[in-house]
C-alpha cells in the first residue's frame, strides 16, 4: 500500500490501442499497483477517445487509494507517426486520425504532465526494461496487435532516426502489390499479419461458404472476434483458421527475417494481443522462416522469442518513459 | 607524383563485384593516384579469382610508379556476408563463394595488410566520407550493381549488428513469393531489381517473342548486355525495356520507403552500375515512390540522391577502411 502522506511518488503508464486502452499505476521500482482498462471506441472520434484515456488513468488511479496530485508523471503509448516533442499524434490509420494534440489535451484533463511516444517504440522499450533487464546491446521489438507496431533499441536507448519515427516496420512492404493496408498502401506488413488483416480474410472467406468453427463460436456475422477465438477454433481441430494463421506466421517470420538482414539485432521479441492469443500456433513456424529467409551467416545466435509480459508491455514501457521523463 | 623514397605511405581500395574488380592506389587525404580494373571471371572459380584481384592491385600500384613496400594497406569489399574479424567471405551467391579465406590469401599473394568489409558497407562508408563529408547524423547506401549492397552509417561509424552484417538490404524480401533470387529464397528486393534480375526478364521475354532494340543493337542472345545498353535502347525509344526499368525503379522506391519506415535515416544515397547508367531514367520514380510508401510523417526533409562517385563509392570507401585500420 502507498503511504498516504507520499505526494508525486508514483508514475502512470498507458496503452492506447485501436481496440482498448489500458492504463497502469506503478512506483518508481516499476511495481503495479493497479491498473484499469476500458474499450478505444476509436469509431466516436478522437475527442471521445481523449476523455476516455483520462478516465482510464483515474480509474487506475482510485484503484490504488491514490489521488492524480501523487502521481508524478504519466507516459502514454499511441498507435502510428508521433510527434513525441510537440505531443501530437500526426498520423494513426487505426484510430482514423491525423495531427491531434493529445498531449495538451490530456494534461488540461489530468493536470499531470504527460510524455507521448509511438507505441511500438513504449512496447519495446517495457520489454528491454523490465524482461530483457537492459542487457542486449540491440533489440527489435515486433507487436502485433490490431496493426502491428515496432521498435529498435541501440545500446540501451530506443533509436528513432532522423524524424523520432524509426521502428515503423508494420508498414514494410513484404508483398508488392498485396492487399490493402489501413495506411492507404499494398502488402505492407501489417496488412497481411495484423489482426484486422486476418479478421478481414476470415470474414471474406465465411462470406464466400468457407466453414469454420468459428461461425458456431461467435455467429455468421463472426462479431466480437478475438485472437483468443483463432486458438480456441484451432484447438478444436479448424483447420482453415490453422492455416489462415500459419500464413500470417510465415508473413512474420520473412519480416523477422528483413529486420535480421537490416538492422541484425542480438534479440527479436514478439509481442503483442495476436502473440500473446496463439504463441503455440505462431512462435515456431515465425523462427523457422526467420532462419529461412535470414541470409546465411547473418542470424547466428540471435535469439527470436516472444515477450513474457503480455498486454503489460505497453503499460510498463510508458511508465518507464515517465519516470525516464520526471527523474 | 609520389617521392621515390616514401615509404607505406599510400593505401589502396579494392572494390570486388560480380563482374569486375576495380583497384585504386591513394594516398592518405583520399586522392586517387592510379586505378586498374579487370573482370572477376567468378565461373572460374575462387582461387583465379583471388589471383585476379592481386594482378589488378599490383597493376594500380605499378600505373603509379610505386611499388607493392611502399602500401600501407589494401582494403577490400566484397559482396555477400563477410567476416571482417577473420577476413572470410562467409556466403557470396553472386560469386558462388561460400567460407573462403580471402583475407589470408591475398595477404600471401601481396605481403600487404588487407582489410576486409561487406562491399555495400564500403561503398557506404565512401559516399558518407568523399561526397557527403561525414555531414549526416545517419545515411543508408542502397548499391545497385550486379547484385543489391548496402550500409547503414550511424553517428559517423559504420553500424553493423550483432553479427557484424547489418544493412544486407539486397535481401529484405518485398515480394513474397516474387522470382527466384540467388541467395536461394524469393522476391528479394535484388530478385526484382538488381541488375541481373533485369537482364533474365529481359532475355525471358525476348525468348517469347519480345521485340526491342536490344537484339537490334546486341543480337538474339543478348550477350554481354550492360546497364548503359538499357539506357540507350530507352533513349531511342523502347517501350519495353522502359518499362522493365520504370518497374526496377518502382520497387526501388519501395525498398527505400521500407528503409526510412524501419531505420529513418537522414539521407537515403542510391549508387551502383545501375543507377549510374540510368540515373535520369530512374531517379525521380525512386524518390516519388519512396515518398508514397513511406508512412506520413516518417520521411519528411529526408534527402534521397543519387551518388557522384560513380564506380569510385568502391575504392574510395575501401581506402577509408584502409586508412583506418593502419593509422
């Protein structure tokens, strides 16, 4: 328990995805406290979404008996191109939005400052912190969610190039060409192994008579689908969703393989909602075509694995940020 | 003209490719006294080919008046995975090499130090050096010759990885399933445009009955087609051999995007026997498709140009190493 007299001893860390928000409270130690979660509704626009995040944070908040003046500082991870100096949001295709100033607009809800960073770069420094202890000298995080995000670490900072936008690897191109990306492109990354990409081909295929378990589980119209129904489908013995996410981790393991020759990290961690749902499905078929794809002499004794931290990456990243941020 | 009685004071880059070997004698502020150039011959085999690369550095060193006592170092490139540390070409498809000691074996053949790198690492390192004074904070060479090289510079060094082969982007795939590349995987960017992927679409076409002036200007065959053949058949008007270009090009485009989506350098330099042949063929098609890939926001004043070294990126950038390494 915090002691009641502690003022701005605590940090808070929030995860905006195009499907929930989560939000986490945490000492400096990085120790949760509490944590709360509610649904993006990212359909009601970005005001509705804002004022969600802060009641997300003060849920957290109450959660642990604190009050927002303990808390010193709040990181927020957000989909897409991020601005993290100015604090705007420039351009996020999985929330339909383009330059908000969620940083201001946050603080004048809070009233506690609020450090913004790409997502993927938040996810990928949580993991480095907190399960990778600091210790490769490179990483690329890959987290595949509602899109698919990413990060690169480079002795121990989170390396962000010339415009603070590096790690957006969910919009490599893979397949020239290939189906339609959120981003208004082709065959980008995301757009053949995200989840919304497989959500998308499961929906055209049952529209088209293809039988799954899956209509059985959740209706024809396959409403409410999660990464949690694939695995339980597959489970089941489905095996048009088998190979719907054999492909997506085929898809995976050729972008693993391009960040191998690229960027030849010492660590590749897989994360995220799609990852954390079907790591027995995925993991292995991801590491046999990385080591197929990798030019031969380029991937030996990197290790490729999937994050242990779960939907918590995101959460434990910002807060790493904001206590980077307030120290 | 050098002092008949200096002593180490010249150093000489070596640029080995798939089709010729070019050797510079220079002297410590990077100016080039003398060159020589010679096939590779690489379907003879490795051990004539390495014999050919010491015949082509004793001609640079004899062209200058100088003798073999009087070089400091010899860097080399070479294309494919190398070890630098151990001096081995670890996997080279375009040489058909695979582990071979070629730091050792020039070493007895010359009795001259020799430094080893990737050859896009070195071109790379030329062009950061020679054309753009070391200016940038981070730069990626793409080199399209025989094959696809390239190099990342980051805080004015060369950055390399965990297993020292970073920036293989010749083999970031962007077309799953795309044509057969020689590394043994498909749809490489190399498979689709370096120059060799070019010429077998080319040669397959004219095969099913394609017309162009190439066969007009070179026979049925084709035998011995260059770079510059392509543009002088574009500059005289064959649609067909401007749009098997214009497409090299559009992929380019593609693999640069994907490049400052990932690595978000602060210059993106092209160079190569392709780009050097049909620059004003290629160029703008490179940067607008960059531009139209690259996620908004991520590539804004990031410069993308073409290289003024021409065939010297290759020496110049070896004698850098050489320089280097013996000072």
């Amino acid at each position: 328990m915090p002691e009641p007299g502690a003022k701005h001893e605590y940090i808070v860390g929030v995860d905006l995805g195009g499907t929930k928000i989560l939000a986490g409270v945490f000492t400096q130690q990085l120790k949760c406290l509490g944590r709360s979660k509610a649904s993006t509704k990212a359909q009601r626009g970005s005001e509705v979404v804002i004022e969600r995040i802060a009641h997300c944070v003060m849920d957290a908040v109450d959660e642990c008996d604190l009050d927002l003046k303990q808390i010193r500082g709040i990181g927020l991870g957000a989909p897409g191109a991020v601005d993290s100096e100015t604090g705007r949001v420039i351009f996020a295709p999985n929330l339909g939005w383009e330059d908000k100033p969620i940083k201001k607009d946050l603080e004048k809800l809070l009233g506690v400052p609020i450090f913004l960073e790409n997502d993927g770069n938040i996810c990928t420094l949580g993991v480095y912190h907190a399960e990778l202890e600091a210790k490769p000298k490179s990483m690329v995080g890959i987290f595949l969610g509602t899109g698919i995000g990413g990060g690169l670490m480079l002795d121990g900072k989170l390396y962000t190039g010339f415009n603070r936008t590096a790690g957006e690897i969910g919009h490599m191109v893979i397949q020239v060409g290939g189906p339609k990306c959120g981003c208004g492109n082709r065959g980008c990354f995301e757009a053949v192994a995200g989840r919304q990409a497989l959500f998308r081909k499961i929906q055209a295929a049952v529209k088209e008579g293809q039988k799954t378990l899956l209509t059985e589980m959740l209706g024809e119209n396959l409403s409410d689908m999660r990464s949690g129904d694939l695995r339980k489908a597959i489970r089941r013995g489905d095996k048009f969703v088998d190979q719907v996410v054999e492909e997506a981790a085929e898809y995976t393991g050729v972008a693993v393989a391009n960040l191998i020759n690229i960027f030849n990290p010492e660590v590749v961690v897989l994360g995220g909602g799609v990852i954390d749902a079907l790591e027995d499905e995925m993991m292995a078929i991801i590491i046999e075509t990385a080591h197929d794809y990798a030019l031969s002499g380029t991937d030996k004794g990197i290790e490729i694995r999937a994050s242990k931290l779960g939907d918590d990456a995101g959460i434990v990243g910002a807060a790493v940020l904001a206590r980077r941020e307030t120290k």
